[in-house]
C-alpha cells in the first residue's frame, strides 16, 4: 500500500515539455499520462490551460480519454493580474474551465520579481495570492501554491517569503511547493530552508527543484527529511535549461533508501519499463547512466569488480537491479578477465565452469582481439559467437558459405546534381546449391545487407524480421598500434530482440561486411533453414529505398 501522508508530483507534462528539443502533442501527453498513472504518481500536471492551446485541448480530451486509477490530474496556472478580479480574470477562468480536481498556482515569493516581473508591490501581490485561491477552493478545487524562487527570495527577504507561505495557506491552499526556480541552492541550505519555514508557519510543504548545480535530486531529498510531504520532479529529470528533479531517482530513494512505500513495491519494479516508455513517446532518451534505470545503471566492466560481483552481486551493487525492473549487464573487453567472461557467458543463458579452460582461452581471445581494434561492449552478438566457438573447441559451423561479394557506387551527373547509386552483389551456396543477389541502396553497407536479405530470406524463416537500424565506423589508425585502421560497429534488431556486431580491417567496406555477416550467422546459430532454392544456380534482384544507415 502506497504512503497516504506523501504526495508524488510529476509537471512532465508541463515543465519538462519546455525542454530543449521536445515538442509533444495532444496525443503525445494523453500516453505519457497513462504510463505515469500506472507507476502510481499521485499527482500530474498536465500543463497551462488558457495560454497554451495544445494544453487547453489536451484538457477538454482528457476528461472523455483519461480513465486514470491512481493520479488525480492537476491543471497550472498563474495568480490574477494586478488590479483585476478573480471572477473575471481570463486565465483563472480557463483554469476553472480545465475540470481538474486540483489546480497548482505559481505565485511570487521574491521581492525583486514582485516590483520587476509583476510590477506591483508587495501588498498587491498577496492580494493576488489569498484571492485567487479562495476563489478557486469556492469554486471546490483543491489548490496547491508553487513559491516561486522561493529560496532566493527568502535570503533576500526572509519575512514576505513567510508571508507568501502563510497567506496562501490561509485562503485555502492545501500545499505550498517551495520552489527552486533557477537551480542554485544546495542541500544544506535547501534543507535549514525548509525546516524553519515548516517550523514558523506550520504549514504543509512540498518541493520542486531544478538541476542547474546538478542537485535536484539530492536537493529534493534534503526538502523530504526536513518535513516536505510533496515532491514534484519530471521523468528523466527533463526541463529547461539543465532540467528538474528526476522524479524516478527520488521515487527510487524514496522507497529504497528511506523506506517510503510512495509507490507499492510491486509498481517500483515497473520503474525502468516506465522510463523506456516515456523516452520512446517523447523520442528524448534518458542517459543510460540514469540511477536505478538507466542501461548501465548495473553494467560492470573491470576485472576487479566482475570477481567480485561472481561471488556476490551485493558486493559492487548499492541495491538489486529487479526492484526497480533494471538487470546486471557485463561488459567484455581486455580490463576484464576470466571473471568477466564467467559472467557475461552466465548472463548469455551458458553454464560455464569457474576456472575452467574455455573461460580462460575466451578471455586470452577477447584480450588479443582488443588489442587488434575490436570491441565486444557494443557486440554482445559477435562475443557470443566467440564464446561458442570456445566452449566447444570447434570452428564455428555456418549454415551458408559465402563465395565472393562486390560492390560498386556509380556517380551519375543529374538535373539536380550527382546522383550516387550503389549496387553490390553476393554469391552464396546453401546446402550445396549456389545463389547469386544483387542489392541497390544509398550506401556500400545498405547495399550489402540488402543483397544478403535478397539471397537468404527465402532460405531461412528468421532473417526477414531481421533489420539493420544503426551503423557506425571509427578510425583507428595509430591508436591501437595494431594493423586495423577502422572498427565498424552495427545494430540489429529482430522484434523487440537488439544486438551489435563488430568488424576490423583495413577496409571499412571489408569490415561493415564481417559485422553484417556476424549479425545473419548469430540469429541463425539455433535457426535450420528452411528449403533451398530448386535451381542449381538461383540469381535475385533487390532494391531499397535509403532508410537503412
């Protein structure tokens, strides 16, 4: 049962949307909504009705489209102008007109911002405060107050921040969020801020933070222990500028570190799927070193910490990464060891012997590997072909051989400039019987795969579902003083199933080639193929549109 006394505040919705780069429409924030409902936040703010047009439709459609279980939907706004009436105020109205349950004003708390941004005194700005919130909790709303710059404002003027705090609770507000608007303060000062405005108003706090010394979340936990009972925040820490308290990570410590059940264990472990979710609708992906969800959040690459971590997880873990919905990853490469492989290979679905000479004759492959330019942390494909290879002390058996492949790019002079075209061929033999295809694509790479496709689709039932979706090449001329002189990283993707393979030469068209075939071979490895081409000799055509890299 989640915490009743606590309130979780997203303002994804609102204050994350003005990040950099993210632009959501109607539909966009109706799913992000479900996917924040169904973690268990109690509250979302849903945006700005009345000065953003996309925030006022996305209202009127929520209150037919957005069955929410958990979260009670909060609408945003500002206080009455200076002079004008409550009633009669157009943004309070559209505020009203939102149907929320709850609204959540911002009010200035920070004297400079009252006579310069307002441009009204002090005395009016209260005003401003108690009116418009008694008006809306007549008109049945519960209302929360944002003090904005809050802590700014009470170093500057510590006795009308009090009053800000103390009047709108008077009129009715249920919550007054102290806010750190520009990012600057630090956990000590957030928490003696808080203490004592708790301590000398008596008034039920929350906080909202953002990151612009790197402490929102540290900041948002010192507000919780020293008393606040609301914390607002947005999912990936998304926000202007440098973004806002990351609302996973203080779930995350909240429940993990301080043992506040916020949200049922049971939902906490949906935490990761949660903010895959919400990257893939925002298309903003959060940093794969996010604490608890982020990709390498339980990734260990050193020797000395693989070793550790086959005796015991716990030992170079803070916490277990299924609580949250997260897995340990190891990644191969020549810092690790024999530990590092018992792992990855364990992590695979192999069961492997400690100590055992396959481990160790992986290990000696990957270390040499490295040193010739490759990189298995980005090719768990290409390591577990290695792997298999090892453990059965055979050459890896392949289920097609190649014969020869080509290509050839033909720069043409058109009407609006060079046109490039490039064509690769493939000869191929599978079960003895020999199939020639011919790709077109925008590139040696796109060429290449396409002809692979073209030859071996009808083949095998696995590989049209196969797709290339990233390609990347790196020079290396001098950095490994090996004879590689470029390592070409690629992804594929099959369902919902993504993996990398890794190829080096001299050639970036040679390399791209043996990752290519690295990727086919490794989801054949358990797929027999299906039934061969009738002529002895089977030539195909293919041609793509540039989508693949």
């Amino acid at each position: 049962m989640a915490e009743q006394s606590f309130q979780l505040y997203d303002t994804t919705l609102r204050d994350g949307a003005q990040q950099e780069g993210m632009v959501l429409t109607v539909e966009d924030k109706l799913a992000v909504a479900r996917e924040l409902d169904g973690l268990g936040v109690g509250f979302i703010e849903g945006g700005w009705p009345g000065a953003v047009p996309r925030d006022t439709e996305f209202f009127r459609r929520a209150r037919t489209e957005l069955d929410l279980k958990h979260a009670v939907l909060a609408a945003f706004g500002a206080t009455r102008r200076p002079g004008v009436p409550a009633p009669v105020d157009p943004q309070v109205r559209a505020l009203l007109a939102a149907e929320t349950p709850v609204v959540t004003l911002v009010a200035k708390s920070h004297t400079g911002h009252v006579r310069d941004a307002l441009r009204t005194t002090l005395a009016e700005n209260l005003s401003m405060i108690g009116g418009t919130v008694r008006h809306l909790v007549h008109a049945g709303r519960r209302v929360f107050v944002d003090a904005e710059h809050y802590f700014d404002g009470y170093q500057l003027n510590r006795e009308y921040a009090l009053a800000v705090v103390r009047t709108a609770a008077e009129a009715g507000a249920e919550t007054v969020v102290l806010c750190d608007t520009n990012g600057g303060s630090l956990p000590d000062e957030v928490a003696a801020v808080v203490a004592e405005t708790r301590a000398l108003t008596g008034v039920q706090l929350g906080i909202h933070c953002h990151n612009d010394t790197g402490c929102a979340v540290a900041n948002t936990m010192a507000a919780v222990d020293a008393g606040a009972v609301q914390a607002q925040g947005t999912a990936h820490g998304y926000g202007e500028r440098c973004g806002n308290a990351d609302l996973f990570t203080v779930i995350a410590n909240l429940v993990l570190k301080r043992g506040r059940e916020v949200v049922p264990l049971e939902r906490l472990a949906g935490l990761a799927a949660t903010g895959r979710a919400i990257a893939e609708l925002t298309e903003l992906p959060g940093s794969g070193a996010a604490p608890y969800i982020g990709e390498s959040a339980f990734t260990h690459k050193a020797g000395l910490h693989a070793s550790a971590l086959r005796v015991d997880p716990d030992l170079y873990q803070h916490t277990r990464p299924a609580l949250v919905g997260n897995a340990m990853r190891t990644l191969v490469s020549d810092m690790g060891g024999r530990s590092s492989i018992e792992l990855k290979a364990r992590e695979l679905g192999y069961d492997v012997e400690a100590g055992s000479d396959e481990v160790a004759r992986a290990a000696t492959r990957v270390k040499e590997l490295e040193n010739a330019g490759y990189s298995f942390e980005s090719a768990d494909a290409s390591f577990e072909l290695l792997l298999r290879e090892e453990l059965t002390g055979a050459p890896r058996l392949h289920p097609f051989e190649v014969e020869s492949w080509s290509v050839s790019v033909l720069g043409v002079l058109g009407a609006h400039g060079d046109e490039v075209r490039t064509e690769a061929t493939v000869r191929l033999s599978v079960q003895g019987r020999a199939i020639t295809a011919t790709g077109h694509g925008n590139g040696p790479v796109n060429a290449l795969d396409t002809a692979l496709h073209a030859a071996l689709d009808p083949c095998f039932p696995a590989l049209p579902r196969l797709e290339l979706v990233d390609y990347r090449v790196r020079v290396l001329s001098g950095e490994t003083g090996s004879s590689a002189d470029a390592r070409v990283l690629v992804s594929y993707q099959a369902g919902s199933r993504r993996w990398g393979t890794v190829g080096v030469g001299p050639n970036t068209t040679a390399a791209s080639w043996h990752a290519l075939l690295d990727a086919v071979h490794y989801v054949l490895l358990d797929e027999p193929p299906g039934q061969a081409p009738d002529a002895p000799a089977h030539r195909v055509m293919a041609s793509v549109q540039p989508i693949r890299p």
